[in-house]
C-alpha cells in the first residue's frame, strides 16, 4: 500500500492536454507538504505529504480545520509525483480533474512517530492507518493527525491539541489566496487561460 506507485497517476492524464507534472525526484532534506486547493467538480483540498518519493495524497472536502474538535474526512487518492508541490494552473476541461488548482498552503512536515518511544517511519505509520506530523505550514502549522476509519477505505483529518490549534480560525474558509503567487482562484483561472 505505502509502495509508491505512480501508474494511476500516468493513466489518467494526457499530458499533451494537461499542464500537471510528469515526475520529479524528491530532495535531500526535510520532506514537504503541500495542501492544493482544487475547484474541480466539487470545490476540495488535496492534502499531499512527501514519502517513499512521492506525494501520498488525500482529498479533503472542507480542508483542513485548526480546530481539534473538527474531523475532517480525507479520502485517499492516487499518488502525485514530487514536482505536482510545485503546480499551480488550469486542468483543461475534459481532462481528469478539471479545474484550476492552487497551492493553498506549503512546507515541511516532521513525522511525530519519530519522538516516541514506539517510533515508527512515517511508511509504517501509513501501513498503520495511524499518521502524527508536524506541519510548517504558512496557513497550516502545528500536529495533524490522519487516521483511517474503522470503515476501511477513508481516513480523518484531525488537528492535534498544540498551541498552534485555535478553534476560532477557520482558514480554508477564510485564506484565499495562493502561499505561491498570492492569487485567488479567480485570479489563476484568468491569467493561466491566457497564458
Ligand atoms: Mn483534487
């Protein structure tokens, strides 16, 4: 499961059509994140953590919440090779996930399983369906943690009580522009179309 895997990926985009990513190698270092916000069909977040040399990937609906009461659903998706951290554009219509996507929020992440006295790579704690992580975010900092449901296939985006949690901040309603270029969707959608 945690073996990366970016067949899916390939399959489900013509990149003569689509400006996505094709590959990418993960640098030395501190691995990263990405949250994209994503106005496909249905208007998500994609939760993207750096691992075994790709982006393991989750769709959030709401996004991420600061507050630790909040659990936000997350439900898993293909694998995303490392350059998509970097993309920001229009998926043209027709193709897989059209849309204009935006790099809501980006940064490193520590695995938190790493600290404890049972530690476990962040590759067993996917196998686990029990993640803890640290983010750096700009919008988004502090521990999340992602568990899979009892139900199996879907997972929960939950903040981890810290003095980063605030239960008053509600940013993927709130934050709206790109940590990249600083533009709103609207914004994106105009000058990528042109360009
Ligand atoms: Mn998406």
């Amino acid at each position: 499961m945690t073996k990366p895997n970016l067949s899916e990926y390939n399959q489900k985009r013509d990149f003569n059509k689509s400006p996505e990513p094709k590959g990418g190698k993960s640098a030395k270092g501190t691995p990263r994140f990405v949250i994209q916000k994503h106005d496909a069909q249905n208007l998500h977040f994609d939760f993207r953590l750096e691992m075994s040399g790709v982006l393991k990937s989750w769709a959030v609906p709401k996004g991420p919440s600061t507050n630790p009461k909040d659990k936000r659903l997350a439900i898993p998706t293909e694998d995303h090779p490392v350059d998509y951290i970097d993309f920001e554009g229009v998926i043209p219509e027709g193709e897989y996930g059209a849309g204009t996507v935006m790099v809501w929020d980006k940064g490193t992440y520590r695995n938190l399983f790493d600290e404890k006295e049972d530690k476990k790579t962040l590759e067993e704690c996917y196998d686990d369906g029990k993640i803890e992580v640290w983010l750096e975010g700009e919008k988004v900092s502090g521990g999340y943690a992602l568990v899979k449901t009892n139900m199996g296939k879907n997972w929960l985006l939950i903040k981890k009580k810290d003095d980063k949690a605030d239960a008053r901040r509600k940013p993927a309603k709130t934050e709206n522009n790109s940590v990249k270029s600083g533009r709103n969707l609207k914004e994106i959608e105009k000058e990528e179309k042109n360009g």
